[in-house]
C-alpha cells in the first residue's frame, strides 16, 4: 500500500502508483530478495542432548540432495570456434557501407606510440587517470568541443584530458587495454552437432543475436585508443564525440544502431540498464546446483548457460580477464536467455557499455568491431 502525501487521498495515492509503475523512465525490474538465512542448529549435527525424544538422528546440514552430476567433459568454446584470435584483414563485413569521398586512407598501419612534444610550447605536468574514477568522470563532464584544438598537443589529442588518458591508461603497459573481440563462427557449431550448441544457437535466433555475434569487421588498436581517449558524451544530443587523427567526428543513437544493423524491433524491446544488477544466487536455475549459485562462477553453469556466456563474453559484452567471474550485467544477459526470459535492446546494453567504460579507468575498453564500423569506415563529419 502506498503511503498518501499531505493532502493526498487514498484513491490519488493509488493513481501515482500506477502511473509510477507504468512508466518507462522510471519503471526499474525489482530483484528478488535475498533468500532466508539458514539458522546454525543448537547442537553439533549428528549429536542429539540425552534425553532427546528425537525419533530419528539429525542429518548433518552439509549432506545435499543427489542431483544431476555435471558431464565429465565439456567444450571448450574459446579453444575452437570463436575462430576470430587474428583477425582476418580480408574477411568481408556484413555490413554495406558506403564511402564518403573524404575518407582519409593511411599508407602505413597507425601503431601506439607515446605523445610526443611540440617545440617552442610549455610542457604542461601529465595527470595520471588510472583508477582514479571519481577524477575522470568530472572531467569527462567537461565539454571540450566547445573549443578549438589545443596548438600546444600533438595532432592525435585535441586536449590536455585525452593526452593524459592516452598516456596514463592506454599506455601504462606494453600492451593497451582493448579487449580482443571476437566473432562467432556459426558454420562451424552447426558442423558440431551438438545439442547443447544447437539449443544456444536456436536462443540466438530468437533474441536476433545471431547476426550481430557473428559480425565480423577489422579494428586496429592506435585508432581505438585515439576513439576510447576523446569519447565526450552529450547527454541533450545523446550522441557520442570523439577525434580520429585530429578530425572531431560524431555519431547519435539511432544513427548507431542503423549502422549495425539493428532495427525499430530492436528498440521495442526492454533494456538491460534499467535493471538491478542481478547475483547469481537470485539465478539459481542456471547452475547444476542452487548450492553451486552461491559461488557464482561460470564453470558451474549448465551446458546451454556456460555457452551462451562465452558467446557474450566474446562480442556483445566483451570481457577480459577471470573467464569464469560473471561480473557486471552478465548473469541478466543469462537470465534473459531462460524459456521464460524476454529479450533485450542489444543496442542499449553496447552503447551504455561504452558509457560505462568512458568513466572507469580501470577496466578494459570493450566494442572494438562495432567502434571500427562506426569509428573508421562511417565517419559523421562535424
């Protein structure tokens, strides 16, 4: 029951609460609760006090019920199938897309190199962004378009923020923290015959995932490091900025979603931001065992849900790091793909990916085929 505001009746408090639950800006999925806590027993299990008038002994808490034992072997869709480890400069995109007459062509393939100095210009002191969230997503909120390029950067940085992130998170290592999509070669899981891939196919065909997974397209690293390091967000546009080799570009959310190929029917569909960050024990029809939800890893998952986490981890909601952490959205991708799951907005979940990953410096830098597709051979000129 809802509690009526001062000088609300009854009846118009009951109206808010309708109106509050069917509207979309507002409406949030709520999660199921926590499951009741099991109270420890007074006494050791197996041991009953004299004088107990117990008919049978107590059975000790740990003893679980028999289930289904897990196969002794399963495959492994990492070592064979997503095929895509090196990606193919020859294979064809899925996608048609035409040219513009400015499109810039480079001789050479870009490769990461450290920013440079610009003679007869103060060097200005780098400020290091790594892990420093709270830092980077103020200055992200700054809107740096509104001005011209800084004279005193080199080419590739229109200011001083995206230098210093270039500098202190793409280049804090040997090697940049670009998370190495993937595509899904369906002929090849088709050949397999298996039940368990087959029944994961058939889910990817109705939740229309089947084309986007298998979307293939060439990205190089110094030109999605330039992307992921100018990346502005303009919340009145929704649209995202960033800079290709000095040249400011652009692109809003429709126009994104066109481009890959994902339609009005796509953005019928519920979106996954909206949602609690599910556990994985409030899922526990995922796993072998409800017992096993508790640990949340992926490598107790059932053959179907073990499946399609690998074909997420590889392309829509890419991941780098512990294969078998379900980290952030992705045990509400799995819970999606239940027979009682709806399907979901592919294009909200990558492009709040991106959101996301804009202002946490920490993690890696996700979307590179569908960066590429938009950043490279689609540029919007400003």
């Amino acid at each position: 029951m809802v509690r009526p505001r001062a000088g609300e009746s009854l009846e118009d408090a009951e109206q808010r609460r309708q109106k509050r639950r069917h509207d979309p800006h507002s409406q949030r999925e709520d999660a199921p609760r926590n499951p009741p806590r099991e109270l420890r027993p007074r006494h050791r299990a197996g041991k009953e006090p004299a004088g107990s008038s117990s008919k049978e002994p107590r059975k000790a808490p740990y003893i679980l019920q028999s289930r289904a034992a897990a196969p002794p072997s399963r495959p492994t869709p990492t070592s064979k199938g997503i095929i895509a480890h090196d990606i193919c400069p020859k294979t064809p995109p899925r996608l048609v897309v035409e040219y513009p007459p400015g499109q810039r062509t480079y001789p050479n393939i870009p490769r990461l190199h450290r920013p440079g100095i610009v003679p007869g210009f103060t060097v200005e002191m780098e400020r290091n962004y790594y892990k420093q969230d709270v830092a980077l997503r103020e200055a992200r909120k700054e809107k740096v378009y509104r001005y011209d390029k800084s004279e005193g950067l080199e080419r590739r940085f229109w200011c001083k923020l995206h230098e210093d992130f270039y500098s202190s998170v793409v280049m804090r290592k040997s090697r940049a923290p670009i998370v190495h999509c993937k595509y899904v070669d369906w002929k090849y899981y088709e050949n397999m015959k298996d039940p368990f891939f087959n029944e994961a196919m058939a889910k990817c065909k109705e939740m229309d995932l089947y084309d986007i997974m298998g979307f293939r397209y060439d990205w190089n690293e110094e030109i999605l490091a330039q992307f992921h390091s100018s990346l502005y967000y303009d919340e009145n546009e929704i649209a995202f900025y960033w800079t290709t080799e000095g040249a400011k570009y652009g692109v809003d959310y429709m126009t994104f979603s066109r481009l890959l190929g994902l339609g009005t029917e796509d953005e019928k569909r519920d979106p996954i931001y909206v949602e609690e960050q599910l556990k994985t024990y409030q899922v526990p029809t995922l796993f072998y065992n409800p017992y096993c939800a508790q640990e949340g890893k992926a490598n107790h998952l059932l053959p179907v849900y073990y499946a399609m986490n690998q074909f997420f981890r590889a392309t829509i909601d890419a991941k780098d790091g512990d294969p078998v952490a379900l980290r952030y959205y992705a045990v509400n991708l799995l819970a999606r793909t239940l027979p009682s799951g709806r399907p979901f907005c592919i294009m909200d979940l990558i492009w709040n990916e991106l959101r996301r990953t804009m202002i946490e410096a920490k993690k890696s830098l996700p979307a590179t085929p569908y960066c590429s597709e938009n950043g490279l051979s689609c540029h919007i000129s400003i």
